[in-house]
C-alpha cells in the first residue's frame, strides 16, 4: 500500500516533466505539480469543512480554487502545448493571490483567513523570480492595505483590530525581505554555477593557448558538417597545417617566444577565413582547417593564400624578427571516405609537402600554381 501511495506521487509530481527540456524548467513543472497538489487538498478539506459550518459562499470560493489548483497540475497532461509549465505557475500564483484577498475579506474561519497570506512571497518569488515575484507581492500588498485600512472598513465583509491588521502588513513586509533575500542570493548563485560551467566548458572545448577551437570542439563541428554536406550533396574540405622548424623557433626564442608565435598566427588564420570556416588547434604546432561547401580546388586556392599570407608576415618577440612557414596538406571529403580517413589523407598530403621541401601545399594544382 505505502510503495503504491509513493509510486503514485512520484508519478503526480513527475507529470509533464521531459529529460529534453532545461532542467529548470523541469524544476519549475516539479514544485507545480507539488503546490498544485497541497493546494487542492487544503483548499478542498477547508471547503468540505465551510459547507459542513454551512459558509456556503467561502465554501463555494474554496471549491472553486481547489478546482484551479487541480486544473495547474492537468495543463502538464498536454505535451503538445506550448510553455504549459508558464501557464501552469500562473494559474497557481493567481489562484493563490486570489484566495488569499478573499480570506482577508471574509477573515475565514474566525478570523484566521489572513494567517494563511504567508505562502504567498515564497510561491511569488519561485515562479516570478525576483522582478517578477516582487511586482506582484507588491500589488497585493496595495490591494490588502487598501482593503484593511480603508475608513469604515467598507470594504471588508469582517472587521479587524487596527494592531492585527498593522501587525499582520509589518510581520508579511519581514517575511517578504527575507524570502526576497533568499531568492536574491540563490539567483546569484545560480550565475555563479552557470559562469563556472561555461569557464569550464571554454577549457573543455578551446585551446588556452590560441583561444582556438580544441580537438573535441573541432570533432563536433567536423561530425555536423559531415552529416549537412551528406544531406545536401555539397562539397567539404579539410586542411593539415603544420609550422616549418617549429623547433628552431622555441629553440632561439623560448618556449614563450613560440606561444607568442603561436597566438598571433591563430589570429592570422581567423583573419583570412570566411565566416563559414572553422580552424582549430591540432595539436602542438599543427592547424586543422574545416571548409564547408569547399571542393579540393577550391581549398588549395585558400590553402595558398593562407602559406603565403604566413609567409609574407613578420612576427616579432621581444623586438625579434621571427619568420615562419607553413606546409598544407589539402584533402576533400569525398562521398564514400569518412572525415577521420580525409584527415588522415590529409596528413599524408602534409607529409609529402614536407618531404617536398616545406611553405608548400599539397596535392598540387598546375592552374593554381602556375600563377
């Protein structure tokens, strides 16, 4: 009996959430579906409670409310239904606001009706957040102090001591700054997380040194553009760069001396592409370039421009002449070769344009070359 009750409420309160959505919209589903619940429950035994008393209009505004607090949970039950957990929260805020101005009205059983106006800054602020959440405490605090203080207390259906009524605004405005405090700092250190797990994940996917996309990133962009050029039957391209006598650099200058190097010819890289070409950082001294809709012609005609751009350029550490080349090894990605075996034909291509005498590119095409 226990473990179906707990199946039960798992079930309940797992409604409309999906593994594929943020988690905390996920969140925000889960404590719908928890307030939904105790809402309509107490709602409901407090109206079955006013009919017994024979209050039937505060029994009648109870059921009404126990029915709203149901239908929040039910929305969830329609996966098809754009931002239902949006729509959700509000039927449960306003839901609760409303109640809420009825009980300070009516005064409940005994007067004890405004007692319950607590819930409302923790429910306000979680589905609100903190602009939000203090908009709308703010306007039922109007509303209420305009119902409690206005002459004659006309606009109440019971009367209440003027030191209830104050206290009860005081004691709400403490609780408000305290649940406002709260979800101030817990915003904050959600950002906090967040600006973490990005820090992490710019390590995870860049190279520290060039700011250049890493390996893994560079897989990824790799895989996607495989998969769109398959799809639309466009050509694809890859580029193996590699620095001529890279040693002798770090050699002469220091490994610094080679960073710096390294970091200004990432720079040139990302300055002589186009807005659809990727590059990324290898693997020590070596460049793989990604060229989207590009046939092995094509890319040889960057492949050239970039070695001579290289070429051409002087770099400089501390008040130094450094001069660099390059050697390309140029490879399309054909239908029936996978992208791992294009980069390994590329290396091949780069092999040779080492072996051929470096600052070359390879395969070689006479109409490019001739020029």
């Amino acid at each position: 009996m226990i473990s179906t009750c707990k199946e039960w409420l798992k079930r309940y309160l797992q409604l409309g959430i999906v593994e594929s959505k943020d988690h905390r919209i996920n969140q925000q589903i889960f404590v719908s579906n928890l307030f939904s619940l105790i809402g309509y429950t107490i709602t409901f035994v407090m109206a079955v409670s006013a009919t017994v008393r024979e209050n039937y209009i505060l029994a009648f505004c109870l059921y009404t409310a126990s029915i709203l607090f149901f239908t929040a949970h039910q929305i969830h039950r329609f996966g098809n239904l754009h931002n239902s957990h949006k729509i959700s929260s509000k039927i449960v805020l306003i839901s609760l606001l409303i109640l809420m101005v009825y009980l300070i009205y009516t005064g409940g059983h005994n007067n004890t009706g405004p007692l319950w106006i607590y819930i409302v800054p923790p429910v306000a602020f979680f589905f609100g957040g903190m602009r939000k959440g203090l908009a709308n405490i703010g306007l039922f605090v109007i509303i209420t102090s305009i119902m409690l203080f206005y002459p004659g207390d006309i606009l109440l259906g019971t009367s209440y001591e003027f030191s209830f009524k104050s206290r009860l605004l005081y004691s709400f405005s403490t609780v408000t700054l305290l649940f406002g405090f709260y979800e101030y700092s817990r915003q904050k250190s959600i950002q906090n997380i967040q600006n973490l797990s990005d820090k992490f994940e710019q390590q995870a996917m860049y190279d520290m040194m060039t700011g250049l996309p890493n390996r893994r990133a560079m897989r990824e962009y790799l895989q996607y553009e495989y998969d769109r050029s398959q799809r639309s039957k466009k050509n694809m391209s890859v580029l193996l760069c590699d620095i001529d006598h890279f040693k002798k650099v770090n050699d002469q200058h220091g490994h610094d001396g080679g960073d710096v190097v390294l970091q200004e010819l990432a720079n040139l890289f990302t300055n002589s592409l186009r807005k659809q070409d990727k590059t990324a950082r290898w693997g020590g001294e070596e460049f793989l370039f990604l060229l989207p809709e590009t046939n092995a012609f094509e890319a040889h005609i960057l492949a050239e421009k970039i070695r001579k751009k290289v070429a051409n350029t002087e770099f400089h550490y501390n008040k130094h002449l450094v001069n660099i080349t390059v050697s390309i090894g140029i490879k399309e990605v054909e239908k029936n070769i996978s992208v791992d075996k294009a980069i390994t034909l590329a290396d091949e291509f780069l092999y040779q344009a080492k072996e051929s005498g470096r600052n070359t590119s390879m395969p070689k095409f006479d109409a490019v070359d001739d020029e």
